[in-house]
C-alpha cells in the first residue's frame, strides 16, 4: 500500500548549490530501488532556525514529498542520519490528512449545493407573484 509522506530536511547553511543538489539526486535515486516514488522536491532556501541546531542559526531547508512503503522512509532516514551536512529532519505521513481534507471539501460543496437550490426556487417562486397585478 503506497502512502503519501513530506520529508523536510535541513542542510548546513554554508553548504554549495552543487552539493546541495547531489545530495538531493543521491536520495531521490534510492526512493526507486526502495520501491517508491518522489512526487516532488521543492529547495526552500535559506532561513533562520528557531533554536541553535549544532551551533548553526540559518539553515537551507528541503521538502521532498515521496510515495511509498515503510521501506522507502526507513531508507531515506537511514542516509540522512549519516550524512554530515543534514542538521535536522522531519517525516510526516500525509496522505491520512488529504483523505480528510478531500472529505471536508466535498461536504462543503455538498452544502453550497443543497443551500443554493432552495434559494434559487424561493427566487423563482416570489418572481411571478411580485409582478402580477394586485387585487383589491
């Protein structure tokens, strides 16, 4: 069963674009031949850290968003535990929260649906009878 998860990963701030981005391909290389799949990489640029992080206040920070099995994730972990550049990382499973999300947002539209149709038949209905001629 394939899950959806964010990967967010933060580099030394004196770290070059060149190794920045071998870094990135090395693991986007492994996520295949762990069985998964990289839906995308988004490079967030340097920011400030909210707390001193082995003695670095800015970090370059990294979101990769992958689809796959345990396997993929534990692998991913695995090379950023011992590659020396990665100050700090977060998984976080996300396909649970879209699921909720995409359910939410089709109870809503469900609603407009259901409170527009009432308003549009009272709006028909009062037309006619403003307009007919009164009887006294």
């Amino acid at each position: 069963m394939n899950r959806t998860y964010e990967l967010m990963f933060i580099v030394r701030p004196d770290m070059t674009d060149e190794d920045l981005d071998k870094l990135i391909s090395t693991l986007q290389s492994s996520v295949p031949t762990s069985g998964g799949t990289v839906v995308k990489v988004e490079k967030m640029g340097k920011r400030r850290l909210a707390y001193t992080v082995r003695r670095f206040h800015d970090g370059i920070y990294v979101l990769m968003v992958v689809e796959g099995g345990g396997p993929v994730i534990h692998e991913l972990e695995r090379r950023l535990r011992v590659t020396e550049p990665v100050i700090k990382f977060l998984t976080v499973r996300i396909d649970e929260e879209q699921k909720r999300l995409a359910k939410i947002k089709a109870l809503r539209d469900a609603r407009k649906k259901v409170s527009a149709q009432p308003a549009a038949a009272a709006e028909t209905a009062s037309t006619p009878a403003a307009e007919a001629p009164a009887t006294a």
